[in-house]
C-alpha cells in the first residue's frame, strides 16, 4: 500500500481536513513541536486504497535573512546590504520542522499540499516541497506533488478540493520571494542608518527603531498628509439664508448654498424680505433606493470592524482566521466581492435559518430571496461567507461580533434594496430660490437583517401645494466657517491603502499595526490615526530629502512588477535587480542628505547631552553617564560620546560594585520582584569581552574566571528545563535570594531572608551541582534546627527543602531586552507556569539528562 503526506498550514487546519477526508476515523498522533499527524486508509486518484498521512506546518517554514557576516549594525555599512548574501533560515529553529517534515515523508509516495490558497500559500509549498526534497523521490514532479484548492472548511468543499487536486503556482511563490527580498534589503539598510544616526543624536526619540519600510512609510505619509492639511487649514466665513414657511412651519434650504461676501448676503436677505409671500414653484415625489450591500471581501471586512465595531484590523482579520479555522466562516483573504455563479447562496441561507439570533431575518429573506449585485471577480476566492451556524455562547464578544457581521451581510446581499419615497418643494421669493425635502421609508428592504444601517425616522412630507403662495414666516442670515478635515480613521486609511496598491488584503492590517507600534502613530477615540512628533518629523524629512520615498507611487510600480512575476509575466531575476539598483541609489542619496531632516529632529527633540539623568560613572572618563529611560534605554556620556544600550526594565546602580575589566559601574535589572534580575557591566553588555559571551548579556553569562558576579563565581548547576542555561545565583536583590537561569525564564526562589549566600568550589556528589553555603541572622533563622548556617545542595539537601521553591519568571511589565534590531523577550509568563516545590526542581533534574560539572561546562569559556 503507497503512502500519501498531506500538509496543512495550521495545525487546527490539518486536524479539520483530517476528519472531514477520513469521515472521522482518523488516529492522532502527538508531535513535539505542537503539530500533530493524523493517519487513516481511502482511496486516492488512480492508486486505489493508500495509507493517508496528514500533518502541518505553522506559517511559514523559511525566513529571509542576511548572511551572519551582514548582521551586525556596528561593523556592517548599510548600503553593503543591497548587495550582499542572503539565505534562508528557519523561522522557528525550535520548532525543527525541517527535520520534523522530512520525519514524516519516509515512505511516502505522494505529496499532497493544504496551504492557504493565496500567494503566501504557494510560496509555503515550495518551503515544504524542498524541505522533503531528499526524503520524496522526484518531489517536484507533476505526478508526485499535488496542490489543493478550497475556500471553505466545509465537507463539500474539502472533498471536493481532494477530487480535482491541481499544482503548486511556482510563479506566485517568486513573487513573494521577490517582496521578501525587496522588504528585506530596503528596509533594513533604512532602519539601520537612521536608528543609529538619531538615536545617536537624541534621547527623547521614544522608539527602538526608527524604521522604514516601503509599504509602512507610505502608509504613515497619508496619516502625516491629513494631519498637514488640518494643520495648514485656514478657516473662511460664510452666510447663507434660511426661509421659514408653512403651517406647520418647515425651514427652508438656501439654493445659493452660500455666499463668502457679507455684503452681498446683506444685500440678498433684504431683497427677500421685501416679499412677504412666497411662489410654490413645484411639489415633486419620486421613489429613491439604496442600494444592498456587495458580497464581503477582506477590505470592506476590515473597514466595517474598525468603523462600526470598533476593532481594529489586526485584530480583526486574527479572529476571522480563527472562525476560518474552525471553520464558521470561509476563507477570509480575497478581493473578490461577487459571487461565482456556482455558488449555492440558498444552501448557505438555510445553514442560518435554525439561528435564535437571526433565524427568522432568514426565513423571511428565503421566501423573497433576491439576486446579489454585481463586483468584481478578482480569482482568488469566493466573498466571505458564513459556512457554519454559531451562537453567541461559542464565542468571547468580539469574535461573536465579527461572525454576526459576517452572517448579517451576507443576508443583506440578497436582500431587496432600501425604498424610500422623497418628496421635494420648491418655492421662489422673488429671484431667489429656497428647497425642502422629506424622506418617508416604503420598504426597509436590507436594513431589516443590518440593523445599524437602518433608515431613521420618517420625516413629515412639506405641506405645500404646487402653484400657491404661501406666507413668509422669517427669514434668517446665518454666518458659519468652513471647518478642517477630520484625522483619517483605520477605515479611510484602509481605502487609501487599497486605492493606492499601498499592500495586499493579507498585509495592510500588519503595516498599519507596525507603524502603531512604532510610535508613529497613535489610535485616538473613533479609530482615528494622530500622528506624533516622531512620525510627521520623519515623513517631512523623506519629503524634504526624496519625496518618492513616502509616496505610494513607487510602491504601487513595486507591486505592479511583483504582480507581473506571479503571472508569469516578468522574470523573477531582472525585476529584483530592478528595484534593488532604484533603491539602492535612493538610500546612496538619502544618506548624502540626511543633514536636511536632522534639521527638523533638532528642532522637535532634545540632544542627548541634555536628556536623563545622571547614573552611573563611564570606566573610560568616571564622569556620570545620563540614564535616558525612553525607547530605546541607554546610557549617554557626553565626554566619550558614547551610547551604551540597556535592557528595558528596572535598571539601578547595584551598590559601588565595578567591572574589573573596564572600570564601569556596574547596574542591576529587575521586571519586578517575581520576574528576571541580574548584574550586568553597560559596556560588557554592549561589548562582550569574551567569545562565548552572547550580546546584551548580563554578569550571569560572563566568563570572568575571578570576577566576583560572573557565571565562573555564582553559576549553580545546569538548567533543570532547557538545554542551554546555566542556573546562577542572583543576589541584586538580597535579602531576597534566587536562582535564574541565563537563557530561559526558569527562577528558583531560596532563602528569604538570609544574609549571605555563598556558592562553593565542591559540588554535589548525587547531582553534580555546586554547593552553597547559606548563613541567617541568630533570631532569623529558617532552619529547622534552628542553626545559623548551613552548607548543601540546593537540590538534594534536605536541610534546604523547604526553603526552595521553583516558578517562571513573571515581569510586572512586558519587557523587550537587546538591541534596536530587536532580541529575546527580558522576561515573561511562560507557557504552564507554576508554583512548585523544591521537589519539582530535582524532579526535573534527575529526570532529564546527568547535570553536568559547571566547572568543566565553562572551562572552555576563559580567557
């Protein structure tokens, strides 16, 4: 019997596909890195019965990156970035899902692949295809690879999908490789230039990058383009008359609209009232409609949450992936907003009727159902849809409003139009011309099932009679001023974005999350986008220098080509060197001129050398050094001119300790009393003296073989969870003592209260690690006997049992250590944690593998 390797995008996808494919009957196997395989028998094309094996991966496999000779921001030029190296490097090298793949593909015959069916997809089955290359014979063979096409998780289209099984689009994949590429070269030789060059300059920059992207920039342009206008708005004042007339009164509009001359608006209101009556010229009627709604694409998905619930677009297309996933709805990345004419829309009706939210909405529209409009066909996907009947009780609140917007708008499409009668009277005074309009609802057609659309009140129809006077009961000059335009909203932004090919469907929430995230932007009540100082600043220094780098023109070309090469139509290799030569000679310029948007920060923020406050003494010249705590926090010394990045968190002077290789003070950093701390030498930190010693460590990873708060002195044992870390005591915040390891967020508290702790030369002989020496107070003591010091170890001393007690490392506030380029999280909740006992900690030492001697681990490590 051949064997068939099926894989999916997510692991809940898999696990979907595999009980609609095996009707069921599937058996599920556990994998270590959260994918599971999921196994059973049928039948497959031409092959008979076969032996189905469906598995997953999380996203993407590979990521793009630069070679490791290229990734350094101190000793690489940025503009060497455009040319240099690239390679691809798992995403999540924990995860190991190369190996776990090619694990999974021994004996198989067959590929069958699951992805997402959109660009980003195509490209992940390539990443799958070369992972199994060596394991699948001819894995790029037609007749060895297959591609699956579906919309929805839904039986009819699951099998489906597996009956007309086409091939991966090795053109749509390029495209993404190109934009990679293109977003990864651009971008990072921006970033790094200007990250170093004004966080160099200024201490109130409040971000850990200054970033640029060609799609985020644009995307902050138009923001920064609405905030100018307003800013530049001067506002005129204007007259216009009201008429009052009739029994019962009705005001009257102006036709003029309005005049900008006072004078002259003097001049018109007393011409009028010189009439005492006025003509009814005309009473006219006609039915007005409204039109129902397009079938849902992601855009328009987008919009509505964010203007109408309140949900940003981030957020917005995560917890549509979810009801995707699971699957309620279908597949909700697609530019199409009409429906194939295949398309069972009755089917899909009678799936909401049985619904205690909107079921009878349901019922009525199946009785008078109504034909959709017409949209585009984009030939992606079909619209969203509902797929699944849900109640409110499955969901947390937003996801529920999510689904039920989707549900609802999908009734609207095949709903009647909105009717309405308006009625218009027009009446002459003399030259001028007044107008009044009343609206009464005939059918509420769509708005029946989408409430918030609803008509409103019926207004009272004129009561005038074509071809009477009618008596003037006042007229009125009132003065107003234009007002300034509104700041853009997530929603308009959004339709900016699309209008302007300024991103795809997949990642306009993401840009608009970045440049949020980046302080550029802040979202204020309503979804509205206010700039900050550091996002205009930026955008008008782009503009002073090359307004092609902030205008969506370049990138919309960018997106044209990248378009060309997923048709076919472009060739992968010339359109790259295209855009990266462009670029490339953008960023040479850009650099030459950067003295002209200095200009501008110089005159929004502070010089580093008045930012802060003074800290700790520079090993190079002992004066003070300026703690500057916002994005990112450093330390400045104006003598030396040097910057020296800090972790961000709680960051101290740690008593009148110095690093005995230069001379700095050394800091403690804390998250918080439950979180990570340790000792760390700012220059140490920056500069690691030893090789093994990793960037942005603190003491408790230095190889110092004599300095009192190395990893030499106070490393205990090796971590009791992860493979690489080293237990070290931490004593910055004595009298409250602790274990942490170096690398993961593993924390040992012991020995509240004691006085001294002190890590000794021998080890133990059960578990190999070192033992310590602990001493209390007399009236202090915790020992049970009562005694003031006692030597052991931490681990198997039954002496310290009750005073040790293992949990992860909770900050008090999230934390992000390292450098602008970004690195590991300082400190978190991890994944399953718990309090324990001292227990737990021997437990998963004499669990896991032997301890090894801490002495011979970091033998190696001295200099």
């Amino acid at each position: 019997m051949k064997n068939v390797l099926m894989v999916a995008e997510k692991p809940s996808l898999a696990a979907s596909l595999a009980s609609i494919l095996s009707n069921g009957r599937c058996t599920v196997k556990r994998g270590n890195n959260g994918c599971s395989t999921h196994e059973w028998s049928g039948h497959f094309r031409h092959e008979g019965n076969v032996h189905f094996r469906m598995t997953s991966v999380c996203g993407h496999v590979m990521s793009l990156d630069f070679i490791s000779k290229y990734t350094s921001w101190d000793k690489v030029d940025p503009v060497e970035l455009f040319d240099c190296p690239t390679e691809k490097k798992e995403c999540t090298p924990k995860q190991q899902m190369r190996t776990f793949l090619a694990h999974e593909a021994r004996g198989c015959d067959y590929l069958v692949l699951w992805l997402d069916c959109d660009k980003e997809g195509e490209n992940i089955c390539f990443e799958v295809m070369d992972a199994v290359q060596h394991v699948i014979h001819n894995v790029y063979s037609h007749s060895v690879t297959y591609r699956a096409h579906f919309s929805a998780i839904t039986d009819k289209d699951i099998k489906g999908a597996m009956e007309t099984l086409g091939h991966p689009n090795e053109n749509e994949a390029k495209s993404v490789d190109a934009r990679q590429e293109l977003d990864l070269r651009i971008g990072c030789a921006f970033t790094r230039f200007q990250t170093k060059f004004f966080q160099g300059r200024y201490g109130d920059l409040d971000s850990s990058l200054i970033s640029y992207g060609p799609c985020q920039t644009p995307t902050l342009g138009f923001c920064v383009k609405r905030h100018d206008d307003i800013q530049l708005f001067k506002p005129e004042t204007f007259w216009y008359l009201q008429l009052l007339a009739g029994q019962p009164e009705c005001t009257l509009e102006w036709a003029r609209g309005r005049v900008f001359k006072k004078d002259i608006a003097i001049m018109l209101l007393n011409r009028v009232k010189e009439h005492k009556e006025a003509t009814v010229e005309s009473v006219s009627s006609k039915e007005s409609f409204k039109s129902k709604p397009q079938a849902l694409n992601t855009v328009e998905l987008m919009r509505i949450c964010s203007s109408g619930l309140g949900i940003g677009p981030y957020q917005a297309m995560q917890l549509a992936e979810r009801l995707y996933t699971q699957g309620y709805i279908s597949y909700p990345r697609t530019e199409t907003n009409q429906y194939p004419e295949n398309f069972d829309l009755h089917a899909t009706l009678r799936v909401l009727q049985p619904s205690s939210e909107f079921g009878d909405e349901a019922r009525a529209i199946a009785s008078d159902f109504q034909s959709p409009r017409k949209g585009k066909d984009a030939g992606d996907h079909p619209p969203i849809t509902p797929m699944k009947l849900a109640n409110r009780n499955d969901f947390d609140r937003d996801t529920w409003r999510v689904y039920d917007f989707i549900c609802r708008h999908f009734m609207g499409t095949i709903s009647r139009d909105l009717k309405y009668r308006t009625t218009t009277a027009k009446l002459r005074v003399g030259i001028e011309n007044f107008s009044c309009t009343a609206n009464v609802l005939i059918d509420a057609g769509f708005t029946k099932v989408m409430t918030w659309q609803a008509f409103g009140r019926d207004e009272p129809n004129p009561p005038f009679v074509q071809g009477t006077t009618v008596a003037i009961n006042d007229v009125r000059l009132t003065e107003s001023q234009t007002g300034p335009p509104d700041y853009l909203t997530e929603a308009e932004l959004i339709t900016l974005m699309e209008q302007h090919g300024i991103g795809t469907d997949a990642s306009i929430p993401v840009h608009i999350n970045n440049i949020c995230q980046r302080n550029y932007v802040r979202i204020e009540t309503g979804r509205k986008l206010i700039p900050t100082t550091l996002g205009i600043v930026l955008v008008h220094g782009y503009q002073k220098i090359d307004p092609e780098l902030v205008l969506p023109t370049m990138r919309s070309e960018v997106e044209r080509m990248l378009t060309l090469i997923a048709k076919g139509s472009a060739d992968f290799n010339d359109v790259r060197r295209h855009a990266i030569k462009i670029f490339k000679l953008k960023f040479m310029y850009f650099v030459q001129n950067i003295a002209s948007m200095d200009m501008l920060f110089e005159s929004s923020f502070s010089p580093l050398a008045e930012s802060g406050k003074a800290h700790s003494r520079c090993g190079k010249c002992r004066r003070y050094m300026k703690y500057i705590q916002t994005k990112p926090a450093r330390l400045y010394c104006s003598h030396c001119d040097e910057n020296y990045t800090l972790p961000n968190g709680n960051v101290k002077v740690y008593r009148e300790f110095k690093c005995p290789l230069d001379d700095f003070g050394l800091l403690a950093f804390s998250t918080g009393v439950k979180g990570r701390s340790f000792p760390f030498c700012p220059y140490c930190y920056n500069h690691p003296p030893f090789r093994d010693m990793p960037k942005f460590g603190g003491c408790n990873t230095c190889t110092h073989p004599t300095c009192p708060h190395s990893l030499n002195t106070l490393g205990i044992s090796t971590c009791v969870e992860c493979e690489t870390g080293v237990l070290v005591l931490d004593s910055t915040l004595s009298p409250t003592w602790k274990l942490g390891c170096n690398r993961c967020d593993v924390i040992i508290n012991c020995f509240k209260g004691a006085t001294k702790i002190t890590v000794e030369d021998t080890k133990c002989s059960d578990c190999g690690a070192q033992l310590v020496n602990v001493v209390y107070k007399s009236d202090k003591s915790k020992f049970k006997d009562g005694s003031e010091e006692k030597s052991g170890c931490i681990f198997c001393s039954n002496d310290f049992s009750h005073l040790v007690e293992k949990h992860r490392a909770v900050a008090s506030r999230q934390v992000r250590s390292g450098a602008p380029r970004g690195g590991a999280a300082g400190g978190g909740a991890g994944p399953g944690a718990a309090g324990g006992a001292a227990g737990n900690a021997r437990g998963g030492r004499h669990g896991g593998r032997p301890p090894k001697d801490k002495m011979a681990q970091l033998a190696a490590y001295f200099v």
